[in-house]
C-alpha cells in the first residue's frame, strides 16, 4: 500500500545525501589536506590528520 511513498522517500533522501556530498566534495579543503568524494560519502586525506584534526579549527568545522 505504501510502495509508492516509500520508493518516493527513498529517492529523495539518496538525492540530499548526493547533493551534501557534492557540496562537501566542493569545498576548499585547509593546505595538506584533500577530500574525496565516494559514494558513502567524503574521505579526508592528509599527513597526521588525526592529531590535525583535534587542533585544525578549519578541519573541525569542515562539514559546516
């Protein structure tokens, strides 16, 4: 009965998921860094990252 809606449903929630992705894909990353878009989503890439991470205000705030 709710096939219809749900198919509708899903394919709207896998087009906004698609377009943060470019999105976030698109941003300029912080020197060091570089961002690759996949299908699951953004992989962030750079030399000690990790410990960037926790003190890269720019990092912190990348999905924003």
């Amino acid at each position: 009965m709710f096939e219809k809606l749900n198919a509708a449903v899903e394919r709207s929630a896998a087009d906004a998921v698609s377009r943060q992705i470019t999105r976030l894909a698109a941003k300029p990353t912080p020197p060091g860094v570089s961002a690759d878009a996949g299908d699951d989503g953004i992989t962030l890439s750079g030399k000690r990252l990790r410990r960037r991470y926790i003190t890269d205000p720019n990092l912190r705030n990348f999905v924003r």
